[in-house]
C-alpha cells in the first residue's frame, strides 16, 4: 500500500525517498557496534546510504494482513519495474544492473506481472 500510494503521489518517474513516508529512523549512540551499524546503514555495502532504514520503514508502514501481497514481493515488483523504467525497458541492461541473467529477469517479469 506505501509503495502504490507513493506511486501515485509521485511528482517524478522514479520514485525517491522523498516520496515515501520514511518516519523516524532509530538514533544511534556514537560508540561501539551501533557506531560501526549506523556507518554501514550510511553508506551500506555497496554505497547504498540510508537502505536499512528505507526498508525498516516500508516494514513498519506495509499492510500485516495476510490478504495482499508481501511486503517482499511489493519490494521486489517496485524494484524490478523501477529497473526496467531506468533502462528504458532494456531488459539486458536490467538484468545487469540486478545483477541476474536475463532469462532470470524474464521469468520474474512474468511472476510479477511486469510483461507488456
């Protein structure tokens, strides 16, 4: 339901933290482990800075019936579609950029009811 709603709300073709209701992220003390987490949830593995608590926040926002999609399946569908839009529908450059093959790409796009 968040992502659909900030899909709608969008004032842009891709969606960017702005759009989604994010909350407050947990603080963190300035030593020791939650030091060296909140770095990670920074700059995270592959540069990726503030992703933890983006998903944290989808979490905590996603519907818990049991009656809709999971949050992982929306997450994946928002992610694979945003990839597809940002490749202008390339799906070699897609499949690239998701790091998966492209036959892999194809059978998710299929799943998740991406195809044209």
């Amino acid at each position: 339901n968040t992502i659909q709603r900030a899909c709608v709300l969008a004032t842009g073709s891709v969606l960017l933290p702005r759009d989604l209701p994010l909350g407050h992220a947990p603080r963190v003390n300035a030593g020791g482990a939650d030091a060296a987490s909140a770095e990670e949830n920074r700059a995270g593995p592959s540069g990726l800075g503030g992703l933890a608590a983006a998903a944290e926040a989808f979490l905590a926002a996603a519907d818990t019936d049991d009656t809709g999609p999971s949050p992982l399946a929306i997450a994946e569908r928002e992610i694979v579609r945003a990839v597809l839009a940002r490749s202008g529908g390339d799906e070699a450059a897609a499949a690239k950029a998701l790091g998966i093959t492209r036959p892999a790409l194809k059978k998710k796009i299929a799943a998740l009811g991406l195809g044209a």
